[in-house]
C-alpha cells in the first residue's frame, strides 16, 4: 500500500520509508520505480544508452522508456499513453501500467489516497 501523501509504504502490515515521494501527472499517480521494486520483490537497473529503467523480478523483464509512449516486455515493444518519466534524475513509474504488466491488481481509494497493488 502506498499513500500518495505518505512518506512510506506498507508490505504486508510493515512499513517502509520511501526514497521518493509519489507524484501525479495527468491523473496518473507516479511511483519512483525502486520503491515500487523494493515492495513487489524486484529489482531494477538503469539503460543509459535506451535511456529506461529495466525491471526484473523472476524471469520477466520490462524495460521502462522514458523518452517514449513505449515499455518492452518479452522482446516485444508496447504503447502506453502513461509512460515512465524522469522526474529529476529519479525515474518515475506509473503505477497501473507497471502493476498490471506484472499481472497485480491495482485499488485507489480516493478518500485516502491510497493505493494497493495486490496478487
């Protein structure tokens, strides 16, 4: 669970503190990419040449552009209309779009401004 107001977030009732804070772009809410990692279990690495952030978790890898309307996953190139951005030097992921490549479930709750990706 991340709170869009909070300073950390929570993985299965313990909490975290978060490097960065969210952001919301467009009505999108923007996590930066190794807090979201670091709740989902994964692990990411930087591509300067591609200028993305590659996601790892397992046997899936998802390569993140942040200078295109594109994320890759399994070889194959996407389109996306919320791509991950740079947000100062921190790269910045959508968190429907990153969820729900990775199969999870995504619940806002407005009145919180809570969101929680679940399995």
């Amino acid at each position: 669970r991340f709170g869009l107001d909070a300073s950390d977030y929570t993985v299965d009732g313990v909490s975290f503190p978060m490097k960065r804070p969210p952001v919301i772009v467009d009505g999108s809410s923007y996590l930066y990419i190794r807090d979201l990692a670091a709740a989902l279990g994964a692990s990411v690495e930087w591509d300067d040449e591609k200028r993305a952030a590659v996601y790892t978790k397992g046997d899936l890898k998802v390569t993140l552009y942040t200078t295109k309307n594109q994320y890759e996953m399994g070889g194959r190139i996407q389109m996306t209309d919320t791509p991950a951005r740079l947000v100062g030097e921190n790269t910045m992921v959508p968190v429907r779009l990153l969820s729900e490549v990775l199969g999870a479930k995504i619940k806002y709750t407005e009145a919180t401004r809570n969101v929680e990706i679940s399995y």
